[in-house]
C-alpha cells in the first residue's frame, strides 16, 4: 500500500522567463519550468524522487506540510 504525501511548492518568477521551485519541506529540490505547468511537473517528478532516494537509503519523509498561501498587492504614496 502507498502513502501519499502533499507538499508546499513556492514558484519563484524569474526575471529572464520561467520559474524557480523550491519545495520548503525537502531543501534539497530546487527546479526550473519555462512555464508553470513545466515547472510544476518538474517539481512533481522531483518530490517523487527525492522521497523514492531517501526511502532506500532508510531517511525519513516529512510529513505533508500544505501552508496556504496568499499573495497581496500594497500601493504605497510615492
């Protein structure tokens, strides 16, 4: 039987196109999408990996860590 397991993903917008993903709960992905959905799947294949890696090699898996998250916009006087 598998567990499954639901992490946060932060996609970082960069300045010459694409996204930057970190995964807060395994420091240890960083990958890049030219698009969002890229990006995401590349962090997907990425989890995959790194919980298949740390299984073998007996480490832990961190729990499901979803934080939400929200972005807000502040207009300041300049």
């Amino acid at each position: 039987m598998s567990q499954q397991y639901r992490y946060t993903v932060k996609l970082r917008p960069e300045p010459e196109g694409g996204f930057t993903v970190r995964v807060p709960a395994l420091p240890e992905i960083v990958t890049y999408g030219e698009s969002e959905d890229e990006a995401l799947a590349n962090a997907h294949e990425a989890i995959e990996l790194v919980i298949e890696s740390r299984t073998e090699r007996g480490e832990s898996i961190p729990e499901s860590d979803v934080i939400q998250t929200h972005s807000i916009a502040v207009s300041v006087p300049a």
